[in-house]
C-alpha cells in the first residue's frame, strides 16, 4: 500500500524511499502518483469476489483503467480488452457481462487483465489466490507464471501461503512484525533457512510427500504493534533468544550471494 | 463402507440426500422443478475413534453433509444412524440425549463466538443448555486446560476481542469439548488461521482425541491439512463421495481422475518440484444441472462411452473405494 501510496488518512511514511524505476515516488505529487497508479504499477486484490463492481460490466471496469491514462476511442479499447481476455484464459465475447455472471476463478482472471490492461512494469499480487480453490488456485498461479514470462513485467507476490510461494517466486522476503527478517533466493531460503522465524514457518506446514512427523508450531503470537516492541522482534518466540537480542536489534547481515537475515545468532544456530 | 460391522461405527450415513428449491424470483416462491443438488446420495461410516475427513472444493457438499449428521438440516432422502439410533427418527429428549455426543467447530473463530459473552459464558454455553448444572465453572476450567489456555482463571472473565485468533479457536474447541461429546465435527477449523498458529491447533486436535476418545469428521479443502490429521480420506465432487480410503494411500495413490486431479493441483512446499501438475479443465459446474452420467465426466481426461452411466464406489484396494471405471486402469 505504501508502494502505491493508498495508505489510509492518518498513516504517514515517516521515514524511508520508495524508487520506483530511478523515481522517489514518495516525493510524487497526488498528480504524478494518478500517473504512475496502474500506467507503472498495479494490483491484483485478494478478494477478487468483492474488489470488482457489481453494477458495471467487466468492459466498463477495465476500460475506466485504459481511459484513466490515455484517450483512445471505443474500438481500440475493445480489442485492447478483447486480446486482454484471450491474455487471461477468458472468452472475449464476454466482455459485456456482469462480474455475477463469472466464478471466482474467473472473476479473479479479470482481476488479472485489469491489472495488465495498462502494462505496467511492476504487478503487485496481494494473496491473488487466497480465496480459490486448489483447482482452481493451480489454474490461476500457472496463468500468473506465463504471464509474468510473455509480458516480462515484476511482481510482488504478497502471501501467507508457503507453498504458493515455492510454486512461484525466484526471490522471498520473510516478513514479521514489520520488518523483513530474511530475504534471498528461494531455493536457498526453503533448502537453508537462516532465521529463526523462516525455520519454523517452515516446519510448521504439513506436507503432501514423505513421512508423516509430528508438525512443530511457534507459540505465542505476533506481537502488538501499538506498543513497545523488544529489539529483536521476535524475541517472545524464539526458542534461541539470548539476553541480547532483548537488548540490541539485529542488523541485516548479507549471507553469500543472495540472501540476508536479521539474526545475532544464525550461525550458532546453524550449527546446531 | 460395507465391511464394517456396526459396533464400530459411530455413524452410519445411508444414501442421504439434501436438495434445495431455487426459487426463480424473488417473490416467487415457485421453483419449477429446479434444485440445487447439495448432496446426491452419500452413503458413509464413521468409524468409533478414527478421524475422517471430508475434502472437496467448494460447493460439493462438504458442510451440508457435516450439518445433516449434526442434524441441522433434515435430509430430503436417506437416514443416518447415530450409534444406533436413527437421528430423524427421534424426537424430543432423546434426541436431546443425542445431541449431547455431537459438537460442531466452525471455520471463522472470529465469528463463531458470541462478542458479548464473556468465556466462561460461551464455553459453558452448552452445559447451560442441556441442563447440566452441576460444576459448570469446574468443568469450563477443565475444559480450557485441557486446550491450552491456562491458567483457566486469567481467560473466564475475559471477552474473544481479548484473544487472538489461535486462542479464539482453542475457545471453541473448549466449548465443543465441555460436554464430553464423541463426535466433533469440524468444519474447516484451520482455514482463517495462520500458517504457524494451524500446526498448533491441529496438534492440540490430535491430542484430544488421545486424551477424550474422540471421533471426528474433519472437513477442510486442504489436503496436505488432511492428510496430516486423518486415519481415512472421503473426496466429494458434486453432491457425491467420488473416492474413500486411508488417508496416506489415497495421498500416495488415488485412483479416481478427479482425486488425482486435485492432488497433482496442489502447490508443493517444495521449489524444486514445480510445475508438475496435470491441469484440469474449467471449473466445478453448479449443482443445479449436474451432469448425466458420472459427475466428473465433463471435465474428465479420460471419459468414454460408459461413462455416461454414474458410477458406483467400488473396492479397487484394502479398505479404498472409488467411483470410476477406470479406477484400476489408469
């Protein structure tokens, strides 16, 4: 939301940059910023069954993006929508429907084209799968990766979900309670976690292969952002915490190549 | 399904079916003969002590088969038999009595418990009702003990918006517990929950059936869920159970095309073993106009002829049904 500066009335980025292909976009006028919304970065929502206007058809709702940025007349904007829709697994000739008209998988496929409808550079996909069903979720993740290759657009794919994660990224950030705790390749990241925080998250998901072993959880739970907050975030739950990590915050120490962590102890831990 | 003898089943579902008039407007109350075909002739058996699970995408009928053995819902055909006792067939106290060995945990903890009720309130909520006077604030205790939250003493006075999702959950499965039921049903109880905070709930449901002999129908779309909670797996597709057997074999070996459909849809926790997936086509139809013949077969890879005749589950291994021809062959 900070990326795209739709942070909530009262939220304020107190500190920090946003670049944005070699432009500060924190520092962008509400005016430049309507430029760069959806023309340079846009978004798939999570909840593509209550983000689309029930009252406009699916063509109103993707042309008010394309007519937000450029002045086109009617026929380019159908078969930008019509080559949009074929894009996304879609029958164009169904462009003059209503979003109740569609299922979810659908809905969330015009989600999709939405977000392309103006090629943007960077897509940000927030939980795009979240309310789908496996099938259905499947069809979705294997649409978003051959996109992401023909189109060769960026993305930030938000998720809770780890496998979702394995299926698609090339690069995790882990993130908790604010603060990214360990970022890198993510191969390196599911094969050799480093933090804490990623060694359990990823202990804790049941799998489909191997054999079946007791799954470990990490107890307590986040803490509240309201108050104060120990260095070490994740102080309260870490079966390694030390009195320092109380004391000192960890800084982000580079690991090889391509990952990062925000641990004082990785390598003790490592090691055991 | 048909081995069993009765003693140790503790339910027995027999061809239930629930249909649901459409109506075609909103002030008619005529339905021309259109129904929404919830569940089409399931016939199950939970077995005393084992945890089944019931998983499917949705809309197949998963939590309307869940609240006709709760009976919340009257069947439109079929019978289920509760450890021997016909649950449409009884009335008044006895069902009372029944009710008393089934509870039900929901999937939106946030939703599920009353915000007015204190904890106390809401767990000991079905003692009150089924006038079990004796002890309430003793067993309400025990109860929250036995899920985790303790001491007891700190969470009675407190209200859900003061606890967070995970402990929310154990709330409820407190409550469920505080009658010493011998069925749970659970209807997807980890899907609101987080990742870290799922893995803790499911272990504490593990537990419980260890310490309380508990029975439980588990319902979730998550397979990986089920495989790791349950003894035995039901598939549902449309209103019918497509596929049933040991939970670790169906995961390792299905034999029904759409098991294997869902299963290869699964995205692994794993990077490196990517993209693998057999993709089926479209999406689930509505059960209104469910097709001829086998369910599956629009969307079926390996449909034929005969297919055009529904059918049945059949043996094709130890203690595994499925409802496919090909079972066998493919």
């Amino acid at each position: 939301m900070t990326i795209m500066r739709l942070l909530p009335t009262g939220a304020r980025v107190y500190d920090g940059r946003v670049i944005l292909g070699g432009q500060d976009i924190l520092n962008a006028t509400e005016e430049q910023m309507r430029d760069i919304r959806w023309k340079q970065v846009s978004i798939i929502f999570q909840g593509a069954l209550n983000s689309l206007n029930p009252v406009l058809t699916v063509r109103e709702q993707i042309a008010e993006g394309i007519l937000a940025h450029e002045t086109v007349d009617k026929k380019t904007i159908d078969g930008r929508i019509d080559a949009l829709f074929r894009y996304v697994g879609l029958d164009p000739a169904r462009r003059m429907n209503y979003p109740h008209e569609f299922s979810g998988g659908m809905k969330q496929r015009i989600m999709i084209a939405m977000a392309l409808a103006c090629n943007p550079a960077l897509v940000i996909a927030d939980e795009p799968t979240t309310a789908l069903d496996v099938v259905v979720q499947y069809q979705i993740l294997d649409l978003i990766r051959n996109l992401r290759e023909k189109l060769q657009i960026s993305m930030i794919l938000i998720t809770h979900d780890l496998s979702v994660v394995a299926e698609l990224s090339d690069k995790i950030a882990i993130m908790y309670a604010g603060k990214i705790v360990e970022y890198g390749d993510t191969f390196e990241i599911f094969e050799r976690p480093k933090h804490p925080y990623t060694r359990a998250l990823l202990k804790s998901i049941p799998k489909m292969q191997g054999a079946k072993t007791r799954l470990t959880y990490i107890s307590g739970s986040v803490p509240d952002l309201t108050g104060p907050v120990p260095a070490c975030r994740f102080y309260d739950r870490c079966q390694y915490a030390q009195k320092k990590c109380a004391e000192v915050e960890p800084k982000t120490e580079q690991v090889g190549t391509n990952q990062s962590v925000a641990c004082h102890f990785w390598r003790d831990i490592e090691k055991q | 399904m048909t081995a069993n003898s009765s003693q140790d089943t503790l339910v027995e579902v027999k061809n239930i079916k629930k249909l649901f008039p459409v109506r075609r407007g909103l002030f008619t109350r005529s339905h021309a003969g259109r129904f929404v075909h919830a569940v089409d002739g399931v016939s199950v058996a939970i077995r005393k002590g084992e945890i089944l699970s019931l998983v499917g995408e949705s809309g197949c009928g998963k939590t309307t088969l869940a609240r006709l053995i709760l009976r919340l819902l009257a069947p439109t055909d079929g019978t289920i038999i509760f450890d021997g006792q016909n649950l449409f067939g009884t009335s008044g106290g006895e069902m009372r009595k029944l009710r008393l060995q089934m509870q039900a945990v929901f999937q939106d903890p946030y939703a599920s418990l009353d915000p007015k009720k204190t904890i106390l309130q809401v767990v000991s909520e079905p003692l009150v009702v089924n006038r079990l006077k004796n002890g309430v604030q003793e067993r309400v205790r025990e109860s929250l003990l036995a899920v985790g939250l303790s001491p007891p003493e700190l969470y009675l006075s407190k209200f859900p918006y003061e606890l967070s999702g995970g402990q929310r959950q154990r709330v409820a499965i407190a409550r469920a517990i505080v009658i010493n039921p011998r069925l749970i049903v659970a209807d997807e109880p980890v899907s609101m929950l987080d990742v870290s905070i799922r893995a803790e709930i499911l272990t504490l449901m593990l537990d419980l059936r260890q310490k309380f002999n508990l029975t439980y129908l588990f319902i979730t779309h998550d397979l990986a869920v089920a495989r790791y909670v349950s003894d035995r797996m039901a598939v549902m597709y449309l209103g019918k159970i497509v596929e049933i057997g040991p939970a670790e074999e169906i995961c390792a070996n299905p034999l029904h095309p759409y098991t294997k459909a869902l299963l290869s849809a699964l995205p692994s926790a794993d990077p490196r073993a990517r993209h693998k997936g057999v993709q089926v086509k479209g999406e689930v139809p509505n059960a209104i106009e469910i097709p001829a013949g086998c369910r599956f077969r629009p969307r079926c890879p390996h449909a034929f002829e005969k297919c055009m005749v529904e059918p049945e589950l059949v043996r094709v291994g130890p203690d595994h049904y499925a409802a496919c021809y090909l079972a066998e062959e493919i």
